[in-house]
C-alpha cells in the first residue's frame, strides 16, 4: 500500500511497552475472573492449556497479517484463504496418512501463489490493499463455494495430530506458534529483509529513492502472511478433522487478525510494531472468551462489550501520540 | 497512492469527468446487459424500480464518501443500518402515530453514533478503521440487546410507506417511487457539501494531508468528527429506506458498509483521502447494484457472482489507478 | 464486458466440473416421509416431552444426588430461531430449579474452533453435571463431544454428531420432512401447469440444503416447473428484489416454495407491490407470516422445526441424572406443519414478527413478557 504511509500519520509516544502491559492486563483479568467466580480449574495446568489453545488459529494468523501491516499493507483475504486451505487440505488427504505430505505441500503452494498475485496486484498495479485484497478474498471464496458446499473430505489420525498432539502437557500447536512468533521475530530484527520490511512500510517513497526494491518486499510481505492463512487453514483441518468452506469466514479471522495486530501496538500505516504485541493481542482475545464463559454474560452485551474494548485497547496507548489520525 | 501529497490537484471539472468516465460507463454497460435481458428496464418504470431498490445503497455510498474523501473509513454504516431497523421497530411498536418521533429518535441515535466515531478518531487518535470496527460489534451486540435478539414489533405502514409507497399516474415518468424523490434530495444535499461548500473543500483538504490542512487554517478535527456525523445520518436514512422497503429483520445491515466502500472506489474516490465526488460515488453505488441484478438475472450460481464481483471490483480499481498514473 | 462474459461461461464451466456435495439422501428422505406419519407417544400436549418411537436407553450409571450443575455449550444465538429456543431452554431451566444447582453456558458465536474449546473448557471446569451440546457443525464437533462423553454424560440436540458417545440425540423429524410437507402441499394446490419459485437461504448448510433435496424430489415427482431457485441471505431486500425480477419477467407465479421462514411475508409484499394475485405459499411458524396468512387468507402451509426442541434436553438431563431411562439414542421429537385448519391456535398479534409459534412456552412463567410479547 503505497497507501499506508497516509493511514495515520501520528506516532505512538515513546516506550509504551505495549506487549508486556497487554499481556500482563489479560492475564491478571483472566486470573482474577476465575477467583471471582470461583472456577479454580481455569487456574490448573490443564486450565492455561485450554486458554493457549484458543490463541492458535487467530495466532497463526495475525503473525502474518503483522507482516502485511508492517510493510504498509493490509490483507483482508485471509479468512477466505484458510477456508480454501482447509478445505483443499482434507479434499487431498481423503484420510489417507500418504497424502498428507503432498496436501501440506499443495496448500503452502496455492497459499504462496495467493500471496504473490496479491503482492503483484497490491505492488504493480497499484491497486489500494484493501480493495484488491477483498477482491481476491471474494474470488477465492466464490470459486470454493461453488465446487464445495460441505466439509470435503476428512484428514487421517496421523495429522489430527498437530491439533490435538501433545509433548509432555504443552500442544504442539501452541507450540508450534511460539516457535513461528520467534522466527519472525528473528527475521524482522535479524534479517536485511525484516530492515527493509521495516524501512519500507515506514516510507515507502524513502526507501524506494534509497534504493530498496520495495515492490520485492511487498510481494515478500504478501507471500508470507498468506503462508501463514495456509497453515492456520491446514490447523483448522486437523482440529475440525475435515475443512468446510465457511471456517475461514465464521472465524472473521480477517477483521480479527487486523484488530489484534494493531491492538499490540503495530502502527497501520506500517514502519512499527512488532510480532510480541500481536501475540499479546491475540491472547486478549483468548482471555476475553475465557473470562466471557466464566461470567456467562449473554451474547449480545458480550458483542456491546467486546466492540468497546478493541476500541479502549487501542486508544490506551494512541492516545497519547502527535499528530492526525483517519 | 504515494502519487496523492505531490500530484497537483486537478481542476474541478477533470475530476468530474473522471467520476463520470470510470463508475457510469460500467453503469451503462451493466444496465445495458440488465435490460437486453429483461426489457422491462428499459421503460422509465423500470429504470424507477431499479432506483428505488438500489436508493439505499447509493445513500450509503454517498455518506461513506465523505469519509473516505477525509482520508478514514466507516465501517460501523451496516451496523448502524440494523439498529435502525430493529431501533425503528422497537420504538413505533406498529403504531402509525409514532412514526415522526420515532425518525427523530433514530436520527438523534445516528448523530451520537457519528459523534463518538468522530471523537473517538480525533481524540483518542484511534484509526478508523479499528474505531469503527468496534462500533460495528457493539452497534450490532446494542442493536440485538435492546430488541431481544429479535424484532419486537413491527414498522407502522407511514413509516413503510417512506421506503415502499410508490406514487401511480404521475406524469411524465408514470410512476414515482417516495423513496426515489428522498434519493434525489439526499443526492443534491450531498453534492452540494461535498462541491459547493467550504467544508467540502475543507474535507478533501484534510484527507489529502491533514497536516498541510491545519496549516492553512481548517478545523481538522471538526472536520473530522463532522464526516462521520454525515456518514451515520446517511446509514440512518438508508436504515428508514430498507426497513420501509422490505419490512424488519436482524440481517439487514450486513455487509453494507464494504458495498459502500467498493461503491466509492468504483466511483473513483480515492482511498485514504483527497479525490472524490459525489456524482461518482452515485455511479459507483449503480453499477454496484446494477451487476448484483445482472448477476440474479444470468442465474449464475449464488458462489460465482461472488467471483465476478471480486474480479470486476479489482479491475475496476486498477483501471482507475492506471488512468491516475497516466493523468 | 465481453471479458465479463466470457469470464463468467469460464467459471460457470468450471463449477460444473466441479465436485458435487451430496445432500440429498434417498434412504434418509424415505425414513423422514415415513416418520411424518408416525403417532407421537408420550404425554398429550407436551410434544416436546413426546417421541416417534424411540427406545429406551438405561441410565443407572449416571445416578448421583442432586441438585444438579448442569453446562450447556451453544453453537450461537444469531438467529431469531436459536434467540426464541435460548429463550426457552432457560425458562426450562427455571422451571426446575428445585433440581438445578446452576446452569452455565458458553456461546461459540458461530466458530466451530471456539465451541471445541468451550467444550474442553466444561469438561476440564468440573463444575459440570450433565453437558448439553448444540453443535455447530456435526463434523467438527464429534471429536470433542466424543472425549467430553467419556468423562461425563453428554446430551445433544439440534444438529447431530457421527457417534453414539452421547447418552442421546434429540431433535426433530429434520429437514428432509420440512421440504416433504411444504412442497407437497404446493404440488397439490397450484393449477396443472403452475409455476414454482423457490427461495433458498444459503447454500451449504444441512438442514437447509435437506429441506431442498426433499422439495426438489417432490416437484420432480409431480412435474411441477421450478422457475427458478434463488439465493436471499435471509435478507428481506434482496427477496423482494428477486420475487419483483421473477414478476416481472414470468408476468405470473403461482406457488413459492421457501427454505425456511423468515422473508416469507417480504416475498409476499413483492406480489402486492406488483399488484398480482397472492401465489401457494409455505413459510414457517413466524408470527409474521401467520398473521399475514390469517389477515389476507393465503392459500398456505406452515411446516416447522420446532424450537420446543430446546426444552427437552434439560428435561433429558435431570431424568439422566436421576437415573431415569430415558429415550435414545436418537430421541425424534414430533414436527407438526400448521395448516388452514390449526392456524387459528397459532397466531397470536401479540407476540413479535418473529416469534416461533411453536414454543411450546405457553405456560411458562413469564409467558409471554419473556419472549418479547405484549
């Protein structure tokens, strides 16, 4: 989004340290909710598992749509990418053990090449993000809708294992989303890429005049958020034990994953933030449906209430910055 | 779009060719197609019927191009839409008296809605299109709250009749739908602020560099808080258009406010602020329409019109940008 | 717009070749037909206490001293038919509070991914009894109905899941039966050579798709002519949009057969606004569509999905708990159709637009304020 750099102009102030602050506000919320209503079983072991396992999917997600916002961009294709994952993923395996390997490879080349013509469209057309990403996204799902209505297919036991799979009390996917939190981070801060990821989204006509080819890093950007969709829709798969072509969109993991990321402190118009402050953003979300079971408010207060904290989460820090916001 | 703060503003009457040029040839092309198919489009009575189920969306378009000309985004219209038909319905409880408070009221919830988005945006300096995401939740969680989950009653026939009476024997065109006389009042009103006044210029200044803007003098944060004043009280209107057309149901906002944006940018408005025009918007807003009605007409399965409307939506865009880079 | 066109004949080329999803079920369809004519046991008047001939199924094992902590985990309350059955799932529950301790419940908001871990949340919590299970979708949720079924008897209505893990199933005839009595009666009112238009929701969704199978097997049958099946979203705009195009273009439709209720009266407004003659008609058990039926004397059918349906599983988890047998493991619940002779029972203007007539609230407390009536 050649675009980005208008979104909001204002900065954050300085040394809000976003990430811990955000972490440490759910946690006490979701620590002192379960002592309130006397649920000490959110408090075991087993209780904390449960609330990782919720930040999976909307994780995986947000860590790549981080990338997008990053550089400058936006993608609103995601949920309609998990869903064509999803459901691709559990079409080829038809339950056969031998076919996940090349399932998991179709659904990181389709995603790949979703990310590319997203990029292509975004960075040599000059198409607004967030037109040609819902553009896409709606292709996507018109296409899958109309060969799937239903769950297709259904994923073997050997790869329900990477939802449900376990090493000693952690999942493997709650792992497995560290693990993925840490090597963006590595490549954001380690990496020439993750400089000009930074560099780009920050000023894109000055990193363009000091010679980066920033269409290369929009591309990039574009490539792995949508890499990311593809392994949130393999997930999906694997815990729903088939994919359908609704999981991506009842999910909204496309406002969601938006909503977290600037929620933990990733500016929109792109140049700041981080993958810390997403992961804190994600896991506000993971305790608010926790913390909304335990206290068995009704659904629509919830939603009342739910709207009002994304909006409270960002003002909290946006408050305090210089300059216009649109 | 980094081309916005250094290519020199063109004049007036460019901008409203461009308007014309990209969102009413896809118009008149798609409403072509519409009326080979089923000749009825072709009589005026046609082409009124067809205005009078497309007023909402254009109404929409037009109050979320105030807001996208200032450089945001409202995405809280949809929602606001259902309170309005849930909130209309709440209120007048089917009795005919109650009508005329009742739009008062709904008009009065409307500009609050606007004013804690605009304050929100300005104050607490929350990007838009998080601060009216989260309006869009709570309006829709307020919405069903305050109805129950459910409509509690119905909208009374005066209050319909806004969106559904449709005048017989008028001269001239035949037939003259209420809410087609309401769309050309909005329209004009629209124009006229967005075209012909200080604070339209005020507004496309501010979303093509707010910080030049407030250097030369203008208000920015009223400026600000005023876009999504209009933008609400335009969804309330659509609100009293849909629920008068088609009666009360808890879906019916849904989705409304990316239609409104695709119908701005099809109209040529630019994302992010600084070029926009209301004839354009209008434009865009038809053609929107005009292919949903094309695309029911061919009967082409319910998942392949989504396709076409991605594809049509990115093309036109691109069209639009490669003319900007060539202007 | 010739590439438009040409784009389009690809992709419709495309979806043709593609991969068809089968929801239409023949042996299903006959086992559904058969059961609309099945008499209900059970107690006069409570048809959701009632059966379609279930067996019994024993609970000895489940036997503990009450009052019980009962834990309800909800696909969603976004549609009027799951507020109007929330609604009476917890009047059911205040009706025996002597012996309920608590009732909590956790609402997926429509995610499957959400409702496995509210699932696994319950059962983890330990402050659950008995959990009832309305799944959001049947695939999905059968792993994590089956694990929380181990530890714990587990009841589930509305939508199924692929196991005999729960104690029971409860749910009504099905979709296959709601298509069956709608199109049937069209078939048999509209003129020889008549014209049907059918509106449909969306695709993909069982129920829905089911109550189309059917409808479209019975018109076949009858060699009635469907115009046209149309998608709405369940939005009343868009249904009068189509019904005024299929107006103007057929000039005369004479039955409209629909999917499920809701913008029944909408697609009926689309035949006054055209100024023609009312066509056959089969909504659902919305108060809209009742009154309207009573007020301009339709030539309509009702068929239902009862949202009494949401009381029975609190009844089956206090019987399962006290060790009491109770029906299962499938427990069909009676789906009546409200037709010209019954519909008098049915309306009632005091209720709101979109209030299910077949409750079964009546004489609940609270009846009617609680459910939005006057």
């Amino acid at each position: 989004m050649s675009a980005g750099a208008d979104i909001a102009t204002a900065r954050p102030a300085r040394d809000v340290p976003v990430a811990p602050l955000l972490f440490a506000g759910s946690l006490a919320l979701y620590i002192a909710t379960a002592l309130a209503t006397g649920q000490h079983a959110y408090l075991t072991g087993e209780g904390f598992v449960g609330l990782t396992q919720r930040m999976v999917a909307l994780g995986i997600v947000a860590l790549g749509q981080t990338l997008t916002i990053l550089v400058g961009s936006i993608d609103l294709s995601v949920a309609n990418l998990i869903s064509v994952s999803a459901v691709l993923a559990s079409f080829i395996m038809k339950g056969e053990p031998a076919m996940i390997v090349p399932a998991v490879l179709a659904v990181l080349a389709l995603s790949a090449a979703v990310g590319l013509v997203n990029g292509l469209i975004i960075a040599r057309l000059d198409v607004n993000p967030l037109i040609a990403t819902l553009g896409v996204g709606l292709i996507l799902q018109g296409l899958l809708s109309a060969s799937f209505s239903n769950f297709a297919g259904s994923v073997p036991a050997a790869f329900q294992a990477f939802a449900y799979g376990r090493i000693g009390p952690l999942p493997w996917s709650v792992l497995l989303l560290f693990v993925l939190a840490f090597a963006i981070w590595l490549m954001l801060t380690r990496t020439r890429f993750g400089a000009h990821l930074y560099a780009t989204g920050g000023n894109r006509d000055g990193a363009r005049l000091a010679g980066l080819r920033t269409e290369r890093v929009m591309i990039g950007a574009h490539v792995l958020c949508s890499l990311m969709a593809g392994l949130t829709g393999l997930y999906l798969a694997s815990r729903l034990r088939a994919g359908a072509p609704w999981v991506g969109r009842d999910g909204v993991y496309d406002l969601e994953s938006i909503a977290v990321v600037v929620i933990g402190g990733t500016l929109l118009a792109g140049g700041r933030g981080g993958v810390w402050g997403t992961l804190a953003g994600v896991f506000l979300f993971a305790t608010l449906d926790a913390v909304f079971n335990m206290t068995g408010i009704d659904a629509f207060p919830k939603q009342v209430l739910r709207g009002a904290i994304v909006i409270l989460a960002v003002a909290v820090y946006a408050v305090r910055s210089k300059g216009h916001v649109a | 779009m980094s081309a916005v703060a250094s290519h020199t503003v063109p004049s007036a009457a460019l901008r409203f060719a461009r308007g014309i040029n990209v969102g009413l040839a896809v118009f008149l092309a798609l409403y072509g197609t519409i009326a080979v198919l089923q000749p009825g489009y072709f009589e005026v009575e046609g082409f009124l019927n067809f205005l009078r189920r497309a007023a909402p969306l254009i109404i929409l378009a037009c109050g979320q191009l105030f807001v996208i000309a200032g450089g945001g985004f409202d995405l809280s219209m949809g929602s606001l839409v259902t309170l309005t038909v849930l909130g209309g319905s709440m209120l007048a409880g089917g009795n005919p008296e109650n009508t005329w408070w009742t739009i008062g009221v709904l008009y009065l919830i409307g500009l609050g809605v606007g004013l804690v988005n605009g304050l929100v945006v300005t104050l607490l300096k929350v990007p838009s299109i998080i601060a009216t995401l989260g309006m869009l939740l709570s309006l829709n969680g307020a919405a069903l709250m305050w109805s129950g989950g459910a409509p509690r009653g119905y909208l009374p026939e005066n209050f319909r009749a806004l969106g559904r009476l449709v005048y017989r024997d008028v001269p001239v065109t035949g037939i003259m739908p209420l809410s087609v006389l309401i769309l050309i009042g909005f329209v004009g009103i629209a124009a006229w602020l967005l075209h012909a006044t200080v604070f339209g210029r005020q507004v496309l200044a501010v979303g093509d560099n707010p910080r030049a803007a407030e250097l030369a003098g203008v208000p920015v944060g009223a400026t600000r808080v005023l876009v999504f004043v209009i933008s609400a009280l335009s969804a309330v209107t659509a609100g009293i258009l849909l629920g008068g057309f088609a009666g009360v149901s808890t879906a019916v906002g849904q989705g409304l406010e990316l239609q409104a944006i695709a119908a701005c940018v099809i109209g040529g408005a630019q994302l992010l602020g600084g070029r926009a025009s209301v004839t354009g918007a209008v434009a865009g807003a038809l053609s929107l329409f005009a292919l949903f009605t094309l695309l029911n007409l061919m009967g082409l399965p319910q998942p392949l019109r989504e396709t076409v409307q991605g594809l049509i939506l990115i093309a036109a865009v691109a069209s639009s940008a490669w003319r900007m880079r060539r202007a | 717009m010739k590439t438009q066109i040409g784009l389009t004949a690809l992709l419709a080329a495309l979806s043709t070749g593609a991969i068809a999803q089968n929801f239409n079920d023949p042996a299903e369809f006959e086992r559904q037909k058969a059961l609309l004519t099945v008499a209900a046991q059970g107690p006069d008047g409570k048809p959701w206490e009632q059966n379609l001939g279930g067996e019994k199924v024993d609970t000895a094992k489940y036997k503990k001293p009450g009052p019980y902590k009962l834990c309800f985990s909800n696909a969603g309350v976004n549609n009027p038919w799951r507020v109007v059955g929330f609604t009476n799932m917890q009047a059911e529950v205040d009706a025996n509070k002597a012996d309920i301790a608590s009732f909590t419940h956790a609402d997926a908001e429509g995610k499957d991914d959400k409702q496995i871990s509210d699932i696994n949340a319950f059962v983890n919590s330990g402050q659950c009894d008995a959990l009832i299970v309305s799944p959001n979708t049947t695939a999905a949720l059968t792993p994590a109905v089956e694990a929380a079924a181990k530890k714990l008897p587990v009841v589930v209505f509305d939508r199924g899941v692929d196991s005999k893990a729960p104690v029971t199933f409860i749910n009504p005839i099905g979709g296959y039966g709601f298509g069956i009595q709608g199109a049937s009666f069209i078939a048999q009112k509209i003129p020889a050579g008549g014209s049907v238009l059918a509106l449909r929701i969306l695709p993909g969704v069982d129920v829905l798709e089911n109550r189309w199978a059917a409808a479209e097997r019975i018109f076949k049958e009858k060699g009635i002519k469907v115009v046209g099946a149309e998608f709405t979203n369940g939005d009343n705009a868009k249904t009068k949009a189509i019904v005024e195009d299929y107006l103007n273009r057929f000039g005369k439709i004479d039955g409209v057969w629909m999917d499920a209720g809701a913008t029944a009266v909408a697609a009926l407004e689309a035949f006054e606004d055209a100024g023609k003659p009312y066509p056959v008609i089969n909504g659902e058990d919305q108060q809209d569509f009742l009154q309207k039926w009573k007020k301009n004397k339709l030539t309509a059918i009702a068929p239902t999905y009862p949202t009494y349906q949401w009381r029975t599983p609190v009844i089956a988890a206090i019987r399962i708990l006290k060790g009491e047998p109770v029906v299962g493991p499938t427990w069909k619940l009676p789906q009546p159709a409200i037709t010209a002779e019954n519909l008098d029972k049915f309306v009632n203007d005091k209720m709101p637009p979109l209030h299910y007539a077949l409750c079964g609230c009546e004489q609940m407390t609270n009846y009617p304020a609680r459910w939005g009536g006057k």
